[in-house]
C-alpha cells in the first residue's frame, strides 16, 4: 500500500506541512492557519496536509538557535479535524509514539480514527536512542496500529533520514513491521537523496515498492537557516553562505535551489528508480508568505513536466 495518487492532474503528489497553532492563540489562531492552508490549497491543489506533533526538544546542531521558548500548541488532531471539514483536505497526523504506554497509545490511535475521521499517521520516534521511553518504539506500533484499526483506508508513513547509516535497512524493517510510506527530513542537497534511492535499490531482497515525501523548506534569512540547524538540518557552508550572500536575495535564491536539487532528483528517479513513488511535502517553516510556497510548487511541478533527458 502507498499514499493515495495525486487528487489533481498534477504528475507529482503535493503535500503542505502546516504546524499547530499556538494554544494560547485559540480559535483565532486555528484560523489564522485555516486561511494559510486555503490560499496555498485554492492555487496548486494540495493532496494533503502533514501535521507535526510539537514537543520540547534540545537543539541538534551547535550552530543551531532557538529564538523563541518552547510553548504548548493545539494538538495535531484537532486542527486536522478543522482542515478536513472546513477545506475538504485530507491530513496526515504526526504521532510521537514513545511517551505513552501501549494501551494509553492503542486508545489514542482508535479514538483518533473513530471521532477524528484521520485515516493517516506519520510515527516519530524518540528523540534520543540513549533513553529508555515508556512506549513502543516505531517498528512496534507500526504493527499496533494495523491491530487497533483494521482497515484498507488505514496509511502508515515512518520518518526517513536519508543520510543516516545503514537508513535503507532500517527502512526495510519498518515496511515489513507495517509501514507503507516514508517522509524525509528536510533537504537541502540532492546528492543525500539520490544516494539514498541507490541504496534502496541495493537491498536484498528488494523492497517492496513504496512511496518517499520529500520534504523541502524554502528560506528567506539567515534567521530561518539557523533555526534548521537548530533541528538538525543538513545544510553546507557553502550553501549557506550563497544563500545569504544577499540579504535581500535569500528568498529568491532558496527557490532557485530547491528547484535545481528536485531536477536533479527527479533525472535520476526517472532513471533508476521508478518502481518507487516520489513526491513532496512543502514545508514553509517560519513566517513564509502563502505565494513563497506557492511559487515553489509551482518551480517543482513545471520540472516533472519538462521532457526529461534521454541520457541517463
């Protein structure tokens, strides 16, 4: 099983990630985020949109910064439950599946798809492998949610880190635990990627078709940079450093380097590795305006629809 085709005439799936509102906000900022997700969906079509789980975590790169404290937000399901019935967008619900036990879990999986109408989850693991959590790992709830929810609509996505060792097997091991679609971290070089997919394809036995989101993040200043070294974005020096060469630049030049890295990617998925599905999830971190991202779609669907090159 994999994620549901595109729902447009659009040759790639489109995917928004929108992150929950703060919950001192209330219901104005629910709208707030309403209105975000609407313009960007009435231009391009979303097929979906991922939601993260936001908890307090500590920062994955010394060249990283934080600005803002850690503040509690609205929980992933219930904004997912505005979107689907407001918009008429499916969503896709971010679940940190270590911190409970496994009957308190089981009871959130069924009563997330029983009163919440969500019919897809993306499983997080802890944030780190020297802590002993309460709850099950990845893997395991994987096969506990294909136990508490006994249905073909049911979609299970696993996080893929594409730079990680030895990701191909882990990879593995999760889609035979139950896992039938992955999403990347946010990348910003395409060579991580295309390394990986020859990974993939290495493995023996092979794994079995399956659909990757890749998740790309446009920026527009330095601040946004340092805050993805905060979350332990790989991004090189020398990118970097033309990225912000030009203040007033930054935005534009992000989209130029998404839109290069995705062709890239996509020349060599149309090579190498078709039998697996790749498409994209947009994730605007930050203050980025609807158009940003809407530009961005845009940049990425005009590459699939370029004739690719014969020579591969």
């Amino acid at each position: 099983m994999s994620l549901p085709k595109t729902t447009t005439d659009r040759s790639v799936a489109m995917y928004l990630e929108a992150v929950p509102p703060l919950l001192r906000q209330g219901a104005a900022g629910i709208d707030m985020v309403l209105e975000k997700i609407d313009a960007i969906h009435r231009e391009i079509g979303l097929d979906g949109v991922n939601i993260p789980e936001i908890r307090p975590e500590s920062s994955k790169s010394n060249k990283g910064e934080r600005l803002r404290p850690f503040e509690p937000r609205v929980e992933p399901r219930e904004l997912a439950k505005r979107i689907q019935e407001d918009l008429d967008v499916d969503c896709v619900i971010n679940r940190v599946v270590v911190h409970l036990a496994w009957e308190r879990q089981a009871e959130w999986f069924r009563q997330t798809w029983e009163e919440y109408g969500i019919r897809q989850f993306v499983l997080v693991g802890g944030e780190s492998a020297n802590v002993h959590y309460p709850g099950p790992s990845v893997p395991e709830t994987n096969e506990l949610v294909h136990r508490v929810i006994d249905d073909c609509d049911l979609r299970i996505g696993n996080i893929c880190i594409p730079t990680r060792m030895r990701e191909a097997e882990r990879m593995a091991r999760k889609r035979a635990t139950g896992a039938d679609f992955f999403t990347t971290q946010i990348l910003y070089h395409a060579r991580e990627f295309t390394d990986f997919l020859d990974e993939i394809e290495g493995l023996d036995p092979p794994l079995a078709p399956t659909t990757l989101l890749l998740t790309l993040c446009p920026v527009q200043s330095q601040r946004n940079i340092r805050f993805l070294h905060w979350l332990g974005v790989s991004l090189s020096a020398e990118l970097e450093a033309w990225l912000t060469d030009d203040p007033e630049q930054v935005s534009e030049r992000s989209l130029e380097h998404l839109e290069r890295m995705w062709a890239q990617i996509h020349q060599h998925w149309h090579c190498r590795h078709r039998r697996f599905s790749v498409g994209i999830s947009l994730a605007p971190i930050g203050q980025i305006p609807p158009m940003t991202t809407v530009r961005l779609a845009r940049n990425l669907v005009a590459v699939v629809d370029r004739p690719v090159s014969r020579v591969c």
